[in-house]
C-alpha cells in the first residue's frame, strides 16, 4: 500500500504526496534532496520564464476575408509550430481565434439572411390596400 508523506504542514494538515520508499517523507520534504529539488525548482522556473516565441513585429497582417483565408492562416501556422517557429501558445491562440472569427461571419449571414425573411414577411402580410 502506498505511504503518505508524514511531514505537517504550517496549518497542521499532513502532505498529501507519496512518500519516498523506505523514508517517511516525500522527495521534496527530504533534507537530503532539498538541494536537488531546489535546483530543480529554479530550472522550472527558469524554463517557464522564457519568452514565447513569435513571429517578427513586421509581419504582414492577412485579411481574413473567408474560410480560405483562414484556413490558409491555420495551415502556416500549423507548419511553423511543427518547425519551432511559433510558441505552441501562440498557435493555440491563433486557432481559438480563428474559430472564433469563422463562428461570427457564419452567424453574420445567418442574421441577414433571417432578416430578409422577416422583411418579405412583413411585406406579405401586409399587402397595400388598393383603390
């Protein structure tokens, strides 16, 4: 069966994680690893801190005109995260966005196109008396 870590907490509650076989305690509450975990701690938060990796401040802007253009948009986007070229952030933004975008131009027809059925409606049902 697995063991629990038996280090308490500040609030008096116990650790939650497992603890090491044969020890009592988990890695990161061993005295004996504290130095390897705080290293380890520093090169995760170093790693994490890096910056993203975009694309030049003086890329061309792409009218997303249609599905086309998006999906030509998706297409390079896709092709420079497989290279290294775009932050795997950045192209998870780019989709979401891009989906986004062609959500709102289908809704865009579909609210002109209910609005020019409403409108012969109205006309249908209101015919003009004449005399």
């Amino acid at each position: 069966m697995d063991r629990k870590c038996q280090f308490r907490k500040k609030n008096g509650s116990k650790c939650d994680a497992d603890a090491q076989t044969g020890r009592d305690v988990c890695v990161f509450h061993d005295p004996e690893q504290s130095a390897t975990v705080g290293r380890a701690r520093r090169a995760g938060g170093l790693k994490r801190s890096r910056p993203a990796t975009v694309l030049p401040p003086d890329t061309p802007d792409i009218a997303l005109e249609d599905a086309s253009d998006v999906s030509t948009l998706i297409t390079d986007s896709i092709n420079q995260l497989r290279r290294g070229q775009l932050d795997p952030r950045v192209a998870n933004g780019v989709g979401y966005l891009a989906s986004v975008l062609l959500r709102s131009r289908e809704q865009g027809v579909m609210d002109r196109r209910i609005a020019k059925l409403e409108s012969s409606l109205r006309l249908n049902s209101n015919p003009t008396i004449q005399t």
